[in-house]
C-alpha cells in the first residue's frame, strides 16, 4: 500500500522533532552510554541517520509533488554550495574518512535546510518555541549547577575523560574557575548553543511585550557566562543588540547603527594601543585565556592567532579548496589535522574562496528575508527577528571558533532557518 505525502511529511516532521529535542543532550547521551558500549560510533550517527530519513521521505514527497519546494533564491544557493562541495572534493581527493566526517559537519546540515522547508506547515510559531526552548530550559539548569553538583569527580564516574570530554575545564589563566558545558560536547559549544534561547526569549518578550520572557534570556545570559567564551559573549551581546535595535522605527534604527559604527571603530583605534597584560591585569584574567605573565600574549591565545595565519597560508596557497573533511574538526580524520580557529577559513580551505562567497550570500539572504518578516507584528515576527539576529551573534562568534563545525548548533539552527524561511514570504 503506498503511503500518501500527508503521511509522509507527517512522520518526517514527528521524527525533525525528536531530533530538535534529543540534540542539545547528544553529546552527553554518546559520552555517558557510549563509555559502557561497543558501538559507540553508531549511536553517535543516529542524528545523521533520522536527517537522512527525513530527507529521503521528503525528497519522494517533492518527486510526487513539486510544489512543496520553491527554488528560490537562497534554495539555488545552498544547491550550489551542496554541488560545488562535492566538485571541490573530488578534484581534491582528501580521503574517505575525512571526506565522510566533512559530508556530516557541512552537507548534512544544508540537506537538512532543504528539507525542513517541506515541513514547515507542522511547526507553527508555538510549537517551534517549545520545541527550542524546554530542552534549553534542562541545559540551563545543569549548566548554572555545575560547578556545585555536577563536579568533575562525578562527571569522571559516568564516563566523562580525556578520550571523550575532560570531567573539568578551567580558564588557562585561572585554574580554580570551571568553564560549564552541560550537555554539550565543550564551554565553546554550550555557549554558542545559548545564544539561539537566549535571544529567542528576548525577541518574544519584545513582540509580545511580556517582560517576564526576560527571566529566560538572564538565565541564558548566566548559563552563556559562565562557559567563559569569549567568542559566544560577544555572540550574545551583538544578537541583543540587533534584536533590540531592529524592533525599534527604521528612522532610530539608522541612526543607532551609524552611531555605533563610528564608536566601534574609534574604541578599535584606542585599544589597539593599549597592552592589556600589562596595563589591566586584574581584568585581563578573565579576558585572556593564555600566559599573561611575562606581559606579552601566550599560550592558548598565541596559539589562535598562529592557527589563523596558518589557515591564510593555506588558503593563499590553493584558493580553489582542498575538500571536505581538510579542515576543522573533521581534519582530525587526516595525517594533518587543521585547526584554524576560524569557522570562514575553514569553508574557504574547504571549498574555496568561491565557496565562502556562496556561504556569506546564503546568510545575507537569509538575514535581509528575515528583517522583512520583522517588521511586521504577526506570529511569525518574533521568530524572524530572533533568527536574523542569531546569524549575526553566531556568524561573529565564528570568527574565532569553528562554531557551525558543531552538530547541536548547526543541526538545531539550519532546521530552525528552513523552517521559517519556508513560513515567510520573500
């Protein structure tokens, strides 16, 4: 008996719930059960395996019927990343392994995107808010109580080590502060991840007007906080920042913006002078995850800033890329692991400078689609302003980390991004 489309999308939008669910508890569920298991690396596939469902169901769904999907704009462009990925990487030839891990940090994600569109009628604004914000609610909590409860003894006695996440992670330069991570796979992680609730709850106290939606964003803020990410911080504190000016008059909206620009480039010019070593040392401890001590930048800072020119060697040395899996933490299934710090140096040694532009115009898309949408003052405006101004804070905090390089933000952003870019009009 063959199944009908209605059926189809239903059990393929049943099944993109349950991971929206499950994947902010990923990291912990592999590392705790996958310490008493085997087949660790399976269980560590099943998100690639339920996406890969949903895209076959939604793929036979759009063969029956073709107007379900609209090849828009922004649809064109994730096709041609998807494509000149795969180009890229067998004119690369960077092996199987790497290949394979670099298909499930970058194209999963996008078939994901592609797919969610086609569901997007079974996540109305409610049930995509609920579905983000009870799991962040759980992570929130064991993020805040960590350092008290779920200490690095009795993380280490549920399977947490040195090959899978270290039981305790302090600041380099202050070894008695433990950066959380909660169920995430790092602090980096965990604190990127928050800045998807965080906002979330403040752009639905601002359109609803319901302060009490704020408690949810200060709770989020605490949790962000005490990871000790610097990348996810300034993340959170831009994301605000749009979300707060762009649901202001488009007049204020202006000048707020102009005003800004110019104060950030004359605070850039100030501070490029001054040497926090050795002039704030006291701030600089919380600041400057590396040896401060002689008064000159070392240790894990140092260490960024090599990865970077590394990265722009690599890059200036073959622009057309070198294929998936060549870059990032897929690179560690090569001889040569490549770590750059930096989520955009990766795409472009991935697939290339022309494969960063494709990148930056898929998000510019996205973000001028959904400024449009938050505007206006229905359901779906909340959303909007939140996901325009989760792309700024996470594309910023990109720049210093491999942020769309972890499954849990990028799986939960790109569904949310194909979501609502499905639910509004362009």
């Amino acid at each position: 008996m063959q199944v009908n489309n209605k059926s189809l999308l239903y059990i393929a939008s049943v099944i993109l719930a349950v991971v929206l669910v499950i994947m902010p508890f990923h990291a912990a569920i592999v590392t705790i059960i996958g310490s008493h298991i085997s087949f660790k690396q399976l269980l560590q596939a099943w998100k690639e395996i339920l996406i890969g469902i949903i895209f076959i169901l939604t793929l036979i769904a759009y063969i029956r019927d073709r107007k379900i999907f609209k090849f828009d704009s922004i649809n064109i462009i994730a096709i041609t990343i998807f494509a000149l990925s795969i180009v890229i990487t067998l004119a690369g030839n960077p092996g199987a392994t790497a290949v394979i891990a670099g298909i499930k940090t970058n194209l999963v994600v996008l078939a994901l995107f592609l797919s969610a569109q086609m569901l997007s009628n079974y996540f109305d604004s409610d049930r995509l808010i609920k579905l983000i914000l009870y799991p962040a609610a759980a992570v929130i909590v064991i993020a805040i109580l960590q350092p008290w409860v779920f200490t690095p003894d009795l993380l280490a006695q549920i399977g947490y080590n040195q090959n899978s996440i270290l039981p305790g992670q302090f600041i380099e330069s202050s070894q008695s502060t433990i950066r959380v991570f909660s169920t995430l796979g790092g602090p980096n992680q965990l604190g990127t991840y928050l800045i998807i609730p965080a906002v979330l709850c403040l752009t639905i106290a601002i359109k609803r007007r319901q302060p009490i939606w704020l408690a949810g964003y200060i709770l989020s803020f605490i949790a962000l906080y005490m990871t000790h990410s610097r990348s996810a911080l300034i993340g959170i504190i831009l994301a605000t920042f749009i979300a707060v000016v762009v649901s202001l008059k488009k007049k204020s909206q202006l000048i707020i913006f102009a005003a800004t620009l110019v104060l950030s480039l004359s605070t850039i010019l100030v501070f490029s002078k001054v040497n926090f070593c050795t002039q704030f040392p006291q701030i600089t401890t919380k600041i400057i995850h590396g040896d401060c001590n002689s008064g000159v930048l070392g240790g894990s800072d140092l260490q960024h800033i090599n990865a970077l020119k590394s990265g722009v060697d690599k890059i200036s040395a073959r622009p057309i890329g070198y294929g998936l899996g060549t870059a990032g933490p897929a690179s560690f299934y090569t001889p040569n692991p490549l770590i750059v710090e930096n989520w955009y140096l990766q795409i472009a040694i991935e697939v290339g400078i022309l494969g960063l532009i494709a990148y930056i115009v898929f998000f510019a898309l996205l973000i001028k689609k959904f400024y449009i949408s938050s505007q206006a003052n229905d359901s779906n405006s909340q959303i909007s302003l939140a996901l325009l101004s989760i792309i700024v804070g996470v594309g910023v905090s990109a720049f210093f980390l491999h942020s769309l390089a972890d499954s849990t933000l990028s799986i939960i952003l790109f569904a949310i991004l194909g979501i609502q870019s499905a639910r509004v009009e362009s």
